[in-house]
C-alpha cells in the first residue's frame, strides 16, 4: 500500500513522497543508523535528542526531539518489517497525546540514479490530526533530504566512511 496516487487514500491516510539525489542503499543506512537520524530526525526547528532505534522487527524504537517553541516531544512505537534497502514499517506513537498509534511504512526505489521514498502513514483520529502531521513530516524530509545529498557528496570525496 505504498504506492497509492494520493486521489486514493482514505480521509485518516497521508502520503508523501520524496526525491533525493543520493543512492537507495544510502537513504537506507540513514534510516538505519541511529547516529544518522539524530542528525535529520524532526522538523525544521527542531532537535533530535535521544534515539533508540534499531531495524529489527517486533523490536520497540523511542526517541525525543525538543524545540524552544514547543519543548520536548517524545514518542515510540515497535519495527514491524525491514526489508534492506526496500521498505521499513514500524508503529508511531506521541507519547502523552491522546492520540491513536498509526503505522507508518517507508519504501525506497531506484529513480533516475536517485531514490524515490514514499511514506505512508495511517490511522489518523481526523482529518485535522492527519492535517496537522504534513507539515511536520514534510519539513523533517527537508531536513533529510539535505542531509542525504550533503552525506552523498561527502562518501564520493572519500570524506566520510
């Protein structure tokens, strides 16, 4: 369900996609490695402070992102599948909100020597929630999206391992 035209989805659904100027197999490793989201996890404004983050499924994930404006926000869920350099699925949560846990899934494909990522993630409590989360996604997607093509300059450079 991770290629639906957005014509298609249901009113608790969103979908993004996302082009990045860098390899599949690297937009991988960034969603793979802790060290990497703590540099691109959360919106604009906003700093990843704590990651526990391993792909392996049936295991919980947390972390927390803090922001002068809105503070410390935290939230969880559990891997539900990996499939290396393909798609991830995994449950999110906010903690402390009464909000329902969504299933998020992220599929990466090999697109003109760069990678698509669409992402997905569903159900929203409303329209309104589900609103409220585009903004946000999309702006941690810039963030990723900068990070991954500055991580891509510097592997050809040799800079980095």
């Amino acid at each position: 369900m991770t290629d639906l035209p957005m014509t298609d989805l249901r009113d608790d659904e969103l979908f993004i996609e996302r082009r990045f100027e860098a390899p599949v197999a690297l937009v991988f490793r960034l969603w793979q490695e802790r060290d990497h989201l703590l540099r691109w996890w959360g919106p604009e404004g906003f700093t990843a402070v704590d990651f526990d983050w391993k792909l392996a499924p049936g295991r919980a994930w947390r972390g927390a992102m803090t922001s002068r404006k809105f503070g410390l926000s935290r939230f969880s869920g559990v891997i539900q599948e990996v499939e290396e350099n393909r798609r991830i699925v995994f449950t999110f949560q906010w903690q402390g909100q009464d909000e329902p846990e969504t299933l998020v899934t992220v599929t990466l494909t090999e697109k003109d020597g760069g990678t698509l990522q669409t992402f997905h993630q569903a159900p929203f409590a409303s329209v309104a929630s589900r609103d409220s989360h585009v903004g946000g996604w999309n702006s941690l997607f810039n963030k990723q999206e900068l990070y991954a093509e500055n991580f891509a300059i510097a592997l050809e450079k040799g800079i980095v391992p």
